[in-house]
C-alpha cells in the first residue's frame, strides 16, 4: 500500500464513540497487513494527534468487527499543515521542525499484503 487512504474510507461502519471519531477526522493508513492463517492485522495509522487510550479502542472495534483474533496499530503523529497565506506556527518563526514521529515502523510495513 503506497498510498494515503482515509481511514473512514475502509473502516467507516467501525461501532466507535463520537469522541473517538471526531479524533480520527483527517487519519490515514499508510500501510497495513493481514495474516489470514493467524487472523491477524497490521496497520500504520497516521493521525493529527495522539490517539492514547483510544488506539486500544480502535484495536479491538477492528478485532471484533472482522472477527480477526488481533489487530494492531502503529500510530503516526503528523503535525498539521499551516493554512495557505502564511499564518499558522511556522510562519516567521520556527515552529514545530521536528517532522512527523514514529514514522520507521510505517515504512517496514509498507510493500506487504494490502486489504
């Protein structure tokens, strides 16, 4: 999987509270794997901020709707863009330079079985 896929786009009937949803507006996947032998998945999920608690929420509302026995979820914080015209963190200053996080363990999922 090589490209961004919105997350509500492949998983948009996930039973998940408001809060959380509100939560993954703007999320995507960049790279997932499922082992049908062991029922299992695998994602890299990037988000606009931690997720905490939620992701094992999220974990199990997959496991559960897929009937898989365990899914999980590698979490990317990708900072917002600033809004065209400027205006926003980065401009005239430095702002947030530290870039997305976690991003290793998204790229060696990257290239395997998609869903």
């Amino acid at each position: 999987m090589s490209q961004k896929i919105p997350f509500f786009e492949l998983f948009s009937t996930l039973p998940l509270d408001r809060e959380t949803r509100v939560a993954l507006d703007g999320a995507y996947l960049t790279a997932a794997e499922v082992d049908r032998g062991r029922r299992t998945m695998h994602i890299a999920l990037t988000v606009r901020a931690d997720m905490g608690e939620r992701m094992s929420q999220l974990s199990a509302a997959v496991t559960q709707a897929y009937g898989l026995e365990d899914v999980s979820i590698i979490q990317t914080v990708s900072a917002p863009q600033a809004p065209a015209g400027g205006k926003g963190p980065s401009a005239g200053g430095r702002g947030n330079t530290s870039g997305p996080s976690n991003t290793a363990p998204a790229r060696a999922l990257a290239g395997r079985s998609s869903l």
